[in-house]
C-alpha cells in the first residue's frame, strides 16, 4: 500500500514537472516539432518511466536529468534565435519540389521524398493539377506548403538575422549583385543590420534590427 502511495505522489509530482518543462520549452505544434524537440521530448519521458519504475530512488536524482535536458533545450533554442545558420542546421530548411508546375526530382531524391508521398499530400489539399502549382515547399515538419499560380506568391525573405539567402534570391531569379544595388538605393551599405528584408510587389523592404 504504502508503495502505491510513493507511486502515485510520484506520477502526480512528475506530470506537473513534465508540464512546467514543456511550458518553459516554448510553443509548438506537434506537427512542427523539429528532430531536437522529438529527441529531448522521448528522454524526458524514458527518464519520468525510470522515475515511477523505481520509487526507492531518490526523487530528485530523478528529475535532475530531465531539468539538464530542459537547460540544453533552452541553450540551443536561445542560440537558433540569434543564428540562422543554427537554425538550419537543427530545424533544417525548406525544400522545393514544385517550381512553375516542373517536379524537381534531384531536392525529391535528396529528401527521399517519393511521388507517391507527393500524390497524397496534393490530394488531401485537393490539388488537381500539378501544372496550376507556382511553388511546393516541403517544410522541415514534412508538411507540403503550396502556392498556385494565380494566388498570392509565397514569403521568400532574401536577408534573415543579416545572413543573405541565395536559394530564394534564385528562386526569384535573381543575384546577390542584384539585391545589393537595391540596398543601395534605399541607402543600405551593409547587411549585418538588417533584421528581415523581402521582395513583394516589384519592391525590396526592409526592416532593420531593434
């Protein structure tokens, strides 16, 4: 009986640390979860299991493990938020498949992303044709972001925390020679400053950092 009891205190004590953990985590949708987040997530729990498994063990050798998965979590999302290039390399980066109604079968192979995986994921958002699609980005999620020609063209930022992006500078057609002469006419020298920078309407905006 009394076994029972440190079990229960255990479960209950537990589920409002894995709670608190999850809290101080940060917001994310299950479907947006990147590798690091499943991994943490998976230790968390084997380590609650041990926790409950063995009630004779001291509680806080216990969790200890659990709040250094939370400090690592933690450290590594405060460094993503200020480099991109961390960012990619943790949460991966977005992938075009479709590109002017045209598969792009070598990002497809790189993915090992199959047209049976692309066939499904058109139907379910009830896409008909692939000619009609401007751009399909396989997200690092593995949800299929699509945008039809005659609809509003994707986000494509050309310059993130000051790091320029040349994949969707080609995407738009264009060069980095390019994007600096625009810069310059809207008397931007330098892009370390530049906290976001997009192209839309024909135009290059620019928001800087605070």
């Amino acid at each position: 009986m009394n076994e029972l009891l440190v079990i229960s205190f255990r479960m209950i004590f537990l589920y409002f640390v894995i709670l608190i953990i999850f809290k101080l985590m940060g917001k994310r949708e299950v479907g947006e979860l990147s590798v690091m987040d499943l991994v943490i997530f998976v230790l968390i729990a084997d380590v609650a299991s041990f926790a409950v498994d063995e009630p004779d063990r001291n509680l806080f050798v216990s969790i200890l493990p659990m709040i250094i998965l939370l400090i690592i979590q933690v450290t590594i999302s405060f460094i993503s938020l200020k480099s991109k290039a961390v960012r990619d390399k943790i949460d991966g980066d977005p992938t075009t498949i479709i590109r002017n109604g045209v598969l792009l079968e070598d990002e497809m192979r790189k993915q090992r992303y199959n047209l049976d995986d692309l066939f499904q994921q058109l139907r379910e958002q009830k896409i008909g044709s692939i000619q009609k699609v401007a751009y399909a980005f396989l997200e690092p999620s593995g949800n299929l972001s699509i945008f039809m020609k005659d609809s509003l063209p994707p986000i494509l930022p050309l310059i993130v925390d000051g790091d320029i992006q040349k994949k969707h500078l080609q995407l738009i057609e264009k060069d980095e020679q390019w994007l600096f002469e625009e810069l310059a006419k809207l008397g931007y020298q330098q892009t370390d400053q530049i906290f976001y920078c997009c192209f839309e309407d024909g135009k290059v905006h620019v928001q800087l950092r605070s």
